[in-house]
C-alpha cells in the first residue's frame, strides 16, 4: 500500500484562509506549479528560502508515494521593473546596461540559479519551461480573452479589463481585497494612459523601436505581460485546474491575483485547488535589500566572504536553518542563528552516523511506532518541519543515551529508527553531510593544511605553477583558499 493511503494531510489554502484536507484530483497524482525566478541577477536568498519551502513538500509528496508533476518555471521575458505597466522588461534594462544580448543575461543567471539550488541539494522540478519559449501559447490564451470580452486593444497592446471580469467573477479574492476598495485608493488615469482602469493589467505590451525583446503577434511587435506567462504553462503542463500553486507571499498580490482572472476569463474556471505561499526571510531583524546594504547571497555565505557573518557555513547548515522555521512564518537570518543550526547540524549527524555501531538489546526504551507516528502527524500538519526537527532530535537523546549504555534499543527497533531518520532527513528534509563527525572534518582539515604549508614552500622556492596547481586543484574539488596577512584560511564550497 502506498503511504499516502494512510495519511491524511492538511494544508494551509491562502484561498480560503484556512488549514484544509488535501485530496489531489486524480488519486496518486499531484500537479504543483510555482512561479520561478526572474533571471536578470544573482539569486536572492530570500527566493531560495521559498524555493526550499516547495522542494521540501515535493520532496515529502514523493516521500508519501505519490506521483508528482512539479513545474516550476523560468521568467525570461515580460517581467517589468516597477512592476507597473510603463517600467523596462528587467531583462532588457540588464541587457541593455551591460551591453549583452538579453539570452547572455537569461544564460548567465539561470547558470547561476541552478548552481545554487543544487549546492542546497535541491530535487529538480520535473518541467522546467521559460517565458519565451511559450509565446505562441501566451498569444493564445490572449485571443482567447478577447473574445470572450474580457481584454481590450489599445494602440498595439492589449489590457485585461478587471472591472468587466469583476462583474460576474470576483477579482481579489485570493488577496482578500475588494475591487472598490482598489478604485478609492488608487490615482486617476491620465490622459496619456492606455488603460482603462487604473487595475487592468497588460496582456501584451507592444514594443518600442528600441525594445530588443520583441515578438510578432496579431497586435503587432511587442512581448507578454508577466502575469500570462505562468497561466500559459501551467494550463500548458498540468491542465485548466490542477492540485497546488505556490510562491512567495509577495507574488500573492497582484501576479496570482491577476493569474486566477486570466484563467477564468479564458476557460471559465478556478485553476487552482490550493494555493500556498511561503513567507519571507529578514536579515538582523530587518528586510533584506541590495540599496540599505542588508543583503547577502547565498554565494557568500558557502564562501564567509562577507561582513555580515563570522565564518562561512556549508549549504546544509543554511538548509537545516530554514527549516527550523515553518514554511509560512518570517524566517530571521544572523550570525547567532547560524552558529546555533551549526551546532544542531553537527549534533543530529553525529548521531545518525553513530546508529551503525549502535548495540541491541532485547528491550527497547523508546518507542518507536509512537515516535514514527509524531513525526508524520508533524508533517502531516501544513508540513511542519520545526516539529519534525524537534522530533528528531529526541531520536537523538536516546541514540545518545543508548551509546552511554543508559538506554536499549532492539534489532528491529533500531533498524526501524535508521530508516525513519534517513528518510525524514535526507529525503524530506534534504540534509546532507552524513559523516561530517569531528573525526572526519579533522582528518579534512589536516590534509588541506599540509597542502597549504607545501604550497608556501612552493611560493617561497618561487615555484609558482606548483603553488597556483595546488590552489586551482582544491578550487576544482571545492575548497577556496584565502590568502590573508595572518597566513591562509580555507573553506570547504
Ligand atoms: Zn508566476
């Protein structure tokens, strides 16, 4: 029997507000999209954060048995600076300032996105469809708006008409607003705009002499709102209504706000069944930005090459840290925080690798199918991993206490906790770093120093293609050399 069969799983529906039980529309089978990254810079630690949130629930469908399309997209094209309708396609103002075709920008930062996600050990999503590769779709998906009398054309670009859609379905109800409400604290339309209200949204955006993304379409040149992008693929992949959507909580208000009304102004009904949304990560208290200088990339906390952190911390750590938290509260990122999930790392890995030598007895002091119970109930409970967290290191009291010889576990038993533990933290969770014991690391350590003392005698001889094929060795296996005053440090990437 499946595992799912025996679980029953709530999830918290933005949608409704409310934890509820899920049941996907086709037993076994589960469609999840979520809105991927807008490739025009380094990723933000705070979308890795919502991005993790989504790889830990695919990872526990999977866990649970379940076969799962997850689609999660990459936005190549449309997405506007301010986010209104008359900002720059963040891509081509990329492109633009670094003198690069805007395929060099999307290459360059979807290199690098994935280039993070794997060092966090994340599962890759099983589509994985970009903006301009479904234009024709988009194209589609607009005509067929207009003709059910829920867009208008306007000098080459093409608007979805909220008030019109507003009359017989309701817009705002996933963000919990009130399209009269939006009216009275909005600005008037001037003269100059296209629009004619101030919350209809582009559909199409006809493009300037200038503009270098551009597409023919019955409109004209020109390239699709942000919005549609995700509408089109995830009709595209998983149907007109599928199981989960997710993202972050500040997509909630207006991209999937405007995705639902495009879905249900061109096929006429609700395409998602459950909505969720991670909440976001702060830095020392306070919002991460790139302008008030409270920011880090996930690049310089693997490296310690920043001012904001005392040493650098494997990805791992940084992933047991986030899910400490649960998915859907603030997450504050600082040094104290790190070091403690170090510490709790170092601790639950010690003890998994300890279970191995661990000896049996013929009673056991912990029980074992009450405990497995909890950790599902934990999980089972809107994905609770800080209680899964918790649960696991009561593992970890007694595995220690059954090493000091003050506690016994049997054979079965103990086979049983193995299992539970490996799937728990490595397959849903996604930790890694099984042996990173004192011994192990120690043992690293010695090595790395005795390449560093011989790379000295190297420079020291002048002999620098030695000194320089020792740093670009360890470079190539991960670990950075960092040539300081005080001598050299490294870390491990
Ligand atoms: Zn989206």
């Amino acid at each position: 029997m499946q595992l799912y069969l025996s679980q029953t799983l709530k999830i918290h529906n933005s949608l409704s507000g409310k934890k509820e039980i899920f049941k996907p529309l086709n037993e076994g089978h589960i469609g999840m999209y979520v809105c991927g990254p807008t490739v025009y810079s380094n990723v933000h630690l705070g979308n890795c954060r919502t991005f993790m949130s989504f790889d830990m629930i695919f990872r526990y469908f999977k866990h649970l048995g379940y076969k799962v399309r997850y689609v999660r997209n990459i936005t190549d094209a449309g997405h506007l600076v301010d986010d209104a309708e008359d900002g720059e396609d963040k891509i081509a103002k990329k492109a633009r300032l670094e003198k690069l075709e805007p395929m060099e920008v999307v290459q360059r930062y979807t290199v690098d996105f994935h280039n993070i996600l794997q060092k966090f050990n994340f599962l890759p999503p099983s589509i994985e469809p970009t903006a301009t590769g479904h234009i024709i779709e988009q194209i589609e998906i607009i005509k067929d708006i207009l003709e059910k009398g829920y867009g208008y054309e306007k000098n080459g670009s093409v608007y979805f008409d909220v008030a019109k859609f507003n009359e017989t379905h309701e817009y705002g109800k996933l963000s919990g607003r009130k399209l009269e409400d939006m009216i009275a604290n909005t600005r008037e339309l001037t003269a100059q705009d296209e629009k004619k209200n101030p919350q209809d949204f582009a559909l199409w955006k006809k493009a300037e002499p200038q503009h270098i993304m551009r597409w023919p379409s019955p409109w004209g040149d020109g390239f699709p709102g942000w919005h549609l992008e995700c509408t089109a693929m995830s009709t595209k992949y998983l149907g007109e209504t599928f199981d989960i959507h997710g993202g972050g909580m500040d997509l909630k208000f207006p991209h999937h706000e405007c995705e639902i009304a495009q879905a249900e102004a061109s096929n006429g009904h609700s395409p998602v069944r459950y909505w969720l949304h991670a909440n976001m990560l702060t830095m020392n208290g306070k919002k991460m930005a790139k302008s008030t200088g409270n920011n880090i990339l996930p690049g310089e906390i693997f490296t310690g090459d920043n001012d904001i952190l005392s040493k650098a911390f494997s990805p791992s750590v940084v992933r047991f840290f986030m899910m400490q938290a649960h998915y859907t509260s603030i997450l504050d990122l600082s040094d104290d925080a790190l070091l403690a999930s170090e510490k709790g790392h170092h601790k639950l890995m010690d003890a998994l690798n300890a279970i191995d030598n661990l000896e049996t007895g013929n009673t056991s002091d912990f029980d074992i199918a009450n405990w497995k119970r909890e950790c599902y109930s934990a999980m089972n409970d809107d994905f609770n991993t800080p209680i899964l967290i918790a649960k696991m290191f009561d593992a970890v009291k007694h595995i220690n206490l059954i090493k000091e010889n003050q506690q016994s576990i049997t054979k079965g038993d103990k086979k049983e906790l193995q299992a539970t533990l490996n799937a728990f933290v490595f397959d849903v969770l996604g930790l890694e770093g099984k042996s990173n014991s004192d011994s192990d690391s120690g043992k690293l350590s010695g090595v790395v120093e005795l390449l560093i003392q011989l790379r000295k005698d190297a420079r020291d001889n002048k002999d620098f293609a030695t000194s320089d094929k020792i740093r670009d060795q360890l470079a190539a296996l991960g670990i950075q050399l960092n040539d300081g005053k005080d001598g050299t440090t490294f870390n491990v990437i």
